[in-house]
C-alpha cells in the first residue's frame, strides 16, 4: 500500500475553536503523520501523509472540525507522501 500526502488549506472560524489540537488527534487515531498549524490570514494549514482510506477520513473530519468551529472552504491538493514526519504535530 502506498502512502500519499494530503495538504488542506481550512477557512472559517478555525482558529481559537481547539481546530489543530483536535485534527492532531484525529489524524493520529487514523495512523496519519503531518502537522497542522495557524496561518496569518486566518486559516489552518493541515498536512497529512499516510493511507489513502485513512486521508478521506481525515478530510472528511476537517469539513467540520471540532464543535466550536465553522468550516467555510477547504481547498485541498494531494500528492506523493515524502515520509519526512514520524507523528502528527501542532506547530
């Protein structure tokens, strides 16, 4: 099986609403490596590598995120895995 990468650019009411602790520990329960973290413009940028099947759960999951946040678009680009990260990070 090989593994791909996943990059989402989140926009909405995603920071301050627990977006990138919450997705850490989503895409660390689907065996997913990556980070996720605040962008200036007020977004959150999540990078995923791992299984296809576990990627479209994580996607899936990021349309909503976490209670307290309000998901308006994601703009998603997939790709070859790089295999750089070895757990799933909040930066």
């Amino acid at each position: 099986m090989s593994h791909q990468r996943l990059t989402m650019l989140v926009s909405g009411k995603v920071q301050g609403v627990y977006y990138r602790a919450a997705a850490a520990e989503k895409a660390t329960s689907l065996g997913l490596t990556g980070y996720a973290e605040n962008l200036p413009d007020g977004r959150v940028k999540v990078v995923a590598e791992g299984s296809p099947a576990s990627l479209v759960s994580l996607r899936q999951w990021c349309r909503d995120g976490p209670p307290a946040a309000v998901v308006d678009t994601i703009n998603a680009t997939e790709g070859s895995a790089t295999g750089e990260f070895t757990e799933f990070g909040v930066r």
